[in-house]
C-alpha cells in the first residue's frame, strides 16, 4: 500500500508519468480459532493463524474488548496471533 504513488522517468526535457495504486489484500485466517476446555486455576492459550504477518488484531470475550493484565496475555509472532488467559475460573467461559 505504501508504494501508491505517482512515479516519473524523465528524459531531459521530455517526462512520462504515471500513478499506482496498490490494493491491499483482505486479511483472511488461515487457521481459525478452537474450541478449548480447562480445568479451573489452569492456563489456557487460544490461538490463530492470519494470512498476513504482524497484522494487529482485537481480542474480545463476548462484546467486550480485552487489554493486556495479569489475567489476559497477548502474543504475536508473524501471522501467529495468541491469547493467553491466566487462572481461568467458570465466569471465562
């Protein structure tokens, strides 16, 4: 995306122009989340695999918008996006 521009060659006085736009392509999952079970107090890792490497992505429980905490970590290692959720009890589900 970066690239759109408008590029020139010139020839001494002479110049030729033209303009790229460069379309990004959608973010798809290669590997979509799975269901997981746990016992309560255990660790848990929720885990997906993105078409596109380092592309930010939104963890959320329900309607609700998770951020880092003792609780709630996130990693993300190219296209591999996790979510790991600390001690779980019932109210995780």
């Amino acid at each position: 995306k970066s690239d759109s521009d408008t590029y020139t060659c010139d020839i001494g006085d002479a110049q030729s122009r033209a303009k790229l736009v460069v379309q990004e392509v959608p973010v798809i999952f290669k590997q979509e989340l799975q269901n997981e079970e746990a016992k309560e107090g255990k660790q848990v890792k929720l885990t997906c695999e993105l078409s596109k490497p380092d592309t930010p992505v939104k963890w959320m429980k329900g309607n609700t918008v998770l951020y880092a905490s003792e609780k709630y970590e996130f990693k993300q290692h190219g296209s591999v996006a996790e979510l790991i959720i600390r001690d779980v009890k019932s109210i995780d589900s």
